[in-house]
C-alpha cells in the first residue's frame, strides 16, 4: 500500500476511531464527532465512511457481543489498523510542515 491520501471526514471519522478506541462504533463516533467539533453529523456519512476506510486498509472491524438492549444485535467496533496510522501521520505531518512555511506577515492583516 503507497500513499493514501484522506477527504478531511474520512480523517475526523479515523482520528475519532483512534478516541474511542475500542468502543468505536458508528453511534459513538457520531456522537463524538458532534461533541469534539460542534459539527452535526449524520450516522450514514459515518458509516460509508467507516466502510471506505475498511476498504482502503485503514481500519478494521469486528462484530461485539450481542446485546438485549439491542435486542441481540451485535455492534460492528472499529479500531485503526497499522496503514490507518501511517495515513493519519502523514496528513498531520503535511499540515504541519505547510503551516509552518506560513510567514507571520501573511497573517498581519491592518484595518482598511
């Protein structure tokens, strides 16, 4: 797997994975998602996200223990795999490298 580059929801949906750790499922990352960042989001744009981060290798699932709250349905928990990281330390490392290169002069900004 090269370089993969991230949509910046994939990347919030994949940073929150990282949060929640192994209570990562689409509710809880929705609900974190709207908590961490005032955003309102919807459980379906979690979910085709969750699922294109699958396929691109970047995340893994598994099925949790069925619950009767559930009414035996089993959660699908996420975790992040080792190319997920990569990806993530990648976008966060360009970031930081461009902000950097930003002068402070772009940034004196003077009433009109």
């Amino acid at each position: 797997m090269g370089r993969s580059h991230l949509g910046e929801f994939e990347e919030l949906v994949l940073l929150t994975v990282g949060v929640l750790y192994d209570d990562a499922y689409a509710v809880a990352i929705t609900k974190e998602i709207a908590n961490q960042s005032g955003r309102s989001v919807a459980v379906s744009a979690v979910h085709k996200s969750l699922y294109r981060l699958e396929e691109k290798g970047m995340l893994k699932s598994r099925l949790g223990e069925a619950e009767s709250k559930r009414g035996g349905k089993r959660k699908r928990l996420f975790n992040i795999t080792p190319f997920g990281k990569k990806a993530i330390d990648e976008s966060m490392d360009l970031r930081v490298h461009l902000r950097n290169q930003i002068s402070d002069l772009a940034f004196n900004w003077q009433a009109d």
